[in-house]
C-alpha cells in the first residue's frame, strides 16, 4: 500500500527553523560547513520517504494506534517526526524536531 505523506503548516515551519538553526551555527563555526543544513533537511526528506510504505512500522506515541513518530538519523543525533495516520492513503507529519529539544509532544 503506498500512502501521501504530507507537512501541516507546522510541520513545514519546523523544517525552515531547523534548516536556519543548522545554518546560521555552521556560519558562526570557525570550521563551518554550509552545506550541513541541506544535508539535513534531505536527510529529514530521505527519511520521511519510509513513511510512504510503512508508517505502522514507527513507534507508537500516546494512546492512539495511529499517533507515531519516525527517528531520522543525522549526524550525532537526528531528528524526530511526530506524525499521524489519517486514513488507508494519508500521513500527516505534524512536528519535526531535533532529537535533543525537549518540546516535542
């Protein structure tokens, strides 16, 4: 079964401040890489793409069944997607964040 995968607003929000957060510390590092931020961002891509075939397969977050969340490794860490199974087609990313931030749920 192959599902559409999609960003909520939020979600979307979360990508650029990811992106400019990861950004803006490579161009105030004496050893800066400035392409960090978009090996990031196609690394929350790379990994939001195993969503598309298996979003059961994520654990689960809550009490819902279809409340879960996707690990994407990068780096020392990575980033987590809080997500949700809409239906038999649709998966709704409704949160990104890097997997130190202590906001997320």
């Amino acid at each position: 079964m192959q599902y559409t995968v999609e960003f909520s607003a939020a979600a979307a929000e979360d990508l650029q401040e990811l992106f400019d957060f990861v950004l803006q510390r490579e161009l105030d590092s004496a050893a800066g890489d400035l392409d960090t931020a978009a090996r990031a961002l196609q690394a929350i891509k790379s990994g939001v793409r195993f969503l598309e075939s298996s979003p059961f397969a994520c654990r689960k977050v809550g009490s819902s069944p279809f409340h879960r969340e996707l690990i994407i490794p990068f780096g020392s860490s990575g980033y987590v997607a809080l997500f949700e199974i809409v239906d038999d087609r649709t998966v709704i990313i409704g949160a990104v964040r890097h997997q130190r931030e202590d906001d997320y749920h």
